[in-house]
C-alpha cells in the first residue's frame, strides 16, 4: 500500500489559529477591552426574505407525494440554470443550459476540477493568493509557479512571455487583496492562455461586488475565453449562502484539448463522483435572481461595500496606500512605516483593539500588507475605522 505522499508537502496554516490565539491571549490581558474584528472572509448578514421565503416554500413541496423531489440532475436544476442563462446574458453572455454546472461550493469545484488535468502541468498562481489554488496542487504533486503580485503592479499580476504555464488561476475581483482586472488586462491573460493552450481557471467568487464599468463580471465578457477559460462563482458571497451551499461552474463546449472536450469531461466527472445540490437549496438560489431577490441581495452588498468605502477613507486620511475596497469588500493595505504583516498585527490589536489579517499569511508577497474586510457590522466598522487612523498616528 502506497500512501499519498504529497500531503507532506504541504504547509500548515497557522493564519487564522495563531489570529485567535493572539486575540484570546490579549482578551485575557485586557478584559475590558472590546475587540473589532475586521478580518473575517465571511458574511454576516442573514439571507434576504425572499431567499428564506423560497426555502420554505420548497421545504413544503418536498413534504407533499405530489411535490416531493429525489435525486436531481447532478449538473442543477433547469430552472436554476435558465436564471444563470439570463443573469450572464444582461452582460452579453450567452451561455448553453449545457455549458452551466450547480455545485456546492466553489471551493469544491475549484479544487475538483483538477480531476480533469494530468500531475505532468505546471500551475501559475498569483501570490498572494487564495489557499486552496495552491494546497490543491500541493495534493496533487503538480509544479507551481508564482506570478508575484506587488504594489508596482497593482497587486494585478500580468503574463510574463518567458513563463511556461498549463493551469493559470486568476481571481478578480481578488482575495485577499480586492484588486480587480481591467477588460484589457484579462484580454491580455485570455490571449496568453490561447496561444499556448493553457487553461485559466477564473474564480469570479466577488464579481457582484464589482462597480467600475471597465471590469468584468465573467471572464467569458473577453474575446476568445470561451476556447481557454472555466469560470467558477458562487452565491457565497454574492448572496449570503456561506452557510447554505450553492455554486456554479461554466465550462464552455469551444473548450477542447487534444481529442477530449473538457464540458464532456466535467460532466462524466460530475455524474460520476456527485448527486448534486439539494433542490430547497436551487430554489432558493434562484430566488436570489427574482426581482425582489436582486433587490435584497443588492441591498447586502452594499452595505459590505459601505463598510469598505468607511475603513478606505480613513486610509486615505492616514496618507496609507491600499488597494481594494471598490470592486471588492476586502481592502489590502501596505503596513504603515515599513511594517511587518505581524508586528503591524500586534500593534493594532494593541492600540485600537481591532483585528484584521497579516498579509504574509497569503504568500510571500503578502508581508509589509495587512488584509481588513467589509463584512461586518457597520457601527463597529465606523468605529474601527476610527480606532486604525488613531493606531497609526502614533506609528
Ligand atoms: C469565498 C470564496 C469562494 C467561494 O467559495 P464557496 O465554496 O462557494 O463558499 C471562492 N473563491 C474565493 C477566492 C473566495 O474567497
């Protein structure tokens, strides 16, 4: 018996135990003290009523003989994907019922997906990064490269022509650093990708969070991403469904590799190893897309993206860069007096009671920046905010 020998190799997380160590140990210290926290990746509103409204009703039919709903299609269900269809054609997307995959998560398929390609790839993935790109690899024993993302270039990484890359992960609008790439950018990466037959794997997890005009919401608004590029999105953050599980992935049928069509791959891979998601879930992802639900979900995102705007201006008030924050509920700031990640965490726990995430927990770039998030309540948010300018006077 041979053993998975990988899983060696990959680096413990420590971020976010030694975070909670950290703020348990100075909660001990100064009990008093009310701790902020604005370094969570999680949301924190509840689901909009006509989500909740939607579940409930679903929960009856699936109580009723009549009504009642087994096993689905593993790939979603129709009603679900036409809602998709037309959510992607307001921004000219015209996607086929068949080119749409409902998951649990897009982390899972994410990390799922790679059933699909051989160890024998080199990977490109930004740094800093979203874990999962690179554990997943990791697992699998694949070569990876980093693209370095630094203040020089926007913490937008471009392709270098000396760089030999197969799987390309872009995340945009990104996490941690709230970047988010131009029309231009992206058509620069889609040909890249093209021209040497590689697979971007566009994760568009906060593309509802997206304001500016010149930034696309699907990777599929570039010319050609069709023959290069799957997308994957999730109702996470788009629609507080954290908690609740549900997520799709677009792999175009133009998408082919040698002889193999990677749509008909996935969907093998699909039907083979998954039962899909649950059918009161699909309904009440689909009632995100009704006009009340847009509504509603709109509602939450922007009081995220308020939250942001909050904690951004009193950076810019402080004379600190960042970067994030207006496509993005994440803002990505530098430390200020050439900090490092940590110390810098130290120092605002400390001084104002507040808890973001040190940079250096997503990749090498990451140290000297420091990660704070919109996803929390607005009161503590303006409070904090308030808290962070005084911490970094006396700095
Ligand atoms: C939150 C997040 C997701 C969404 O993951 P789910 O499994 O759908 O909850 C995907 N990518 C990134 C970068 C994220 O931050």
């Amino acid at each position: 018996m041979k053993i998975n020998e990988n899983y060696k190799n990959l680096s413990e997380s420590y971020l976010f135990s030694t975070i909670a160590k950290k703020v348990a140990v100075y909660t001990q210290q100064h009990p008093e003290q009310e701790i902020i926290r604005l370094g969570i990746g999680d949301v924190t509103l509840p689901l909009a009523a006509p989500v909740v409204d939607a579940l409930h009703a679903a929960v009856e039919e699936m109580g009723k003989k009549e009504t009642f709903h087994g096993y689905g299609p593993e790939q979603g269900y129709g009603f679900l994907k036409q809602a998709l269809m037309r959510y992607y054609a307001r921004r000219g997307v015209v996607l086929a019922e068949n080119e749409i995959f409902v998951g649990d998560g897009a982390k899972s398929d994410i990390g799922n997906i790679l059933d699909l390609f051989d160890v024998d790839n080199t990977v490109l993935v930004p740094d800093p990064v979203y874990p999962v790109y690179v554990d997943t690899n990791v697992m699998a024993g694949r070569r990876i490269v980093y693209a370095a993302a630094t203040r020089e270039n926007g913490f937008l990484p471009m392709p270098q022509a000396d760089v030999q890359a197969d799987l390309i992960y872009l995340c945009s609008p990104n996490n941690p650093t709230g970047a988010a790439y131009s029309r231009d950018q992206l058509q620069a990466w889609v040909d890249y990708a093209n021209e040497r037959g590689a697979v971007l794997l566009f994760d568009a997890a906060y593309e509802s969070f997206i304001t500016d005009g010149d930034v696309p919401h699907s990777i599929y608004e570039v010319n050609g991403a069709e023959t290069c590029a799957i997308e994957f999105c999730s109702f996470s953050k788009t629609a507080g469904f954290t908690g609740t599980r549900c997520s799709y992935t677009v792999v175009p049928q133009a998408l082919v590799r040698g002889s193999l069509h990677l749509n008909a791959m996935w969907l093998r891979r699909q039907t083979t190893k998954y039962n899909g998601v649950p059918y009161i879930v699909q309904r009440a992802a689909a009632a995100v897309f009704t006009e009340e639900g847009q509504k509603a979900t709109r509602a939450a995102i922007d009081y995220y993206r308020a939250n942001a705007a909050v904690i951004a201006a009193a950076l810019d008030e402080a004379g600190i860069w960042y970067c994030g924050g207006k496509n993005s509920p994440y803002i990505w700031m530098q430390c200020p007096g050439g900090m490092k990640s940590w110390d810098f965490f130290d120092h605002l726990l400390e001084h104002a009671g507040v808890v973001g995430t040190p940079g250096a927990g997503f990749g090498a770039q990451g140290e000297g920046y420091f990660r704070l998030t919109g996803f929390g309540d607005a009161e503590k948010t303006r409070l904090a905010a308030q808290k962070l300018k005084e911490a970094v006077r006396v700095l």
